[in-house]
C-alpha cells in the first residue's frame, strides 16, 4: 500500500458518513473501537514517519557524540516545547544528562557547553521559575493559572479508575456525534495533574495519566469488573 495514513483517513471518513448504521449503545461502542483503531495505527504510523524523517542537526549544533548516537541540546530544546508540562521536562532531561554521563564521548563540540551541564542549568531554571511563580502567587502579585484548584482534591478511586472516566469523556459521543470532552490527552492529563492527588494525598504522575489515556493501552485501564462505565450513568 503506497500511503496507509490516507487510506485511514478515507476509512474513517467513510464511517462518519455511516455514522446511523451504529445506532444503540452495542453498536455505538464497536463504532468507538473502530475509530480508536484507526487512531491508534494513524499514529503508529507517523510516528515511525517522524523518525525516518529526522534529519541529523548540523555539526554547530551537535555538542558530542559517542558511537551510539549524538546529543544536540539544540534539538533537545524542540523535544522539550513539544512535552505537555514541567514534570516530563525535568524527566526528559535528567534522562538525556544520566545518558551522556554514562556514554563512552568520541569527539566534543569545543564550541558549547558540555551536554550534561546544559541539561543540569536547564532543570535548575524550571525549579527556579516554579519556585518565584508560586511565591508571586502567594503575594497576589501573580495571578494563578485559571481552572486550577488550590488545594487540590483528593481522590479515592485507583488512578487507572480516574482516568479512565476522563477517556469515556474523550471517546464516547453524544447522540449528535461530538465527545463529551473535546480535549487531548494532553490537556486532561495537565487537569488531573493540576488539581488532584492520589487517595494517599501524593501527586499524580503526568506520564501515568497519558499512558492510560492511550487509545493502544487497554491494558492500563481497569477491567470490567472495576470499571466505571458511564453509558450506565448518562
């Protein structure tokens, strides 16, 4: 097949079309499973695209490289606006400073700062800028990110419990085809983040929560027996 994404487009769309051949919860559901699937290998697809795709950073870029790989700060930078909050920030780098640390270094870059101490500066940054931001909060003299509880509610359900009615809101529809929360998994994980804890009052880990809302991790989700299944309360 000479392009895959757009005959999985053409396959969805088909569906939307038949959208009154699923009519009844039973078959609602398959329909919901249908487009999960397709999202699903959709996004399988151009993730592996994306790192056929990528291409090597010039050498000016490239503070060192070992026999496995190089490390770009400059190309970490762009990994790190794409991630959805602080707390994978942080992760990402300390992953990346541990990995050079450990990485047998063939040729360095004399040119810029050493990766692990620009990825070190770049988490001491996030703390700092985290740290005035709540003082100024504190102060009034910076307003608080709206839709954001302080302090924040403590759950009792398991997490996978949680946030699996937050996925029923993203993937099951109305009787007029549109979800019950039009948001990415992004912006319900920085909800949850944001403004719950666990039922031991700890924070809830931002990866944990998008892991669960993965469409492909069924898995991660509790099974029926445990489940909360909203078609039972809407």
């Amino acid at each position: 097949m000479k392009d895959p994404v757009q005959w999985l487009n053409k396959f969805e769309k088909l569906l939307s079309l038949n959208d009154d051949l699923f009519n009844g919860v039973r078959n609602q559901n398959r329909h919901t499973k249908f487009m999960i699937s397709i999202e699903t290998k959709r996004n399988r697809i151009l993730d592996e695209q994306s790192k056929t795709i990528r291409v090597k950073p010039a050498k000016k870029y490239i503070n060192a490289e070992s026999e496995d790989r190089y490390f770009s700060f400059h190309e970490l930078k762009k990994d790190l606006a794409d991630l959805g909050c602080d707390a994978e920030r942080i992760m990402l780098l300390t992953k990346e400073k541990f990995e050079y640390q450990q990485s047998c270094i063939e040729t360095v870059n004399i040119n810029t700062l050493a990766y692990d101490e620009q990825c070190e500066k770049e988490i001491q940054q996030i703390y700092a800028m985290k740290k005035l931001k709540q003082d100024l909060e504190r102060e009034g003299t910076f307003e608080k990110s709206p839709g954001t509880l302080n302090p924040k509610i403590r759950i009792s359900l398991n997490i996978n419990q949680f946030t699996d009615i937050f996925f029923q809101l993203m993937t099951q529809k109305t009787a007029d085809g549109n979800p019950y929360f039009d948001a990415n998994a992004n912006q319900i994980a920085d909800l949850i983040v944001n403004n719950f804890v666990d039922k031991d009052g700890n924070p809830i880990s931002p990866q944990t929560v998008k892991t669960i809302l993965k469409p492909s991790k069924e898995e991660k989700r509790p099974n029926n027996g445990k489940r909360i299944d909203l078609n039972t309360l809407i």
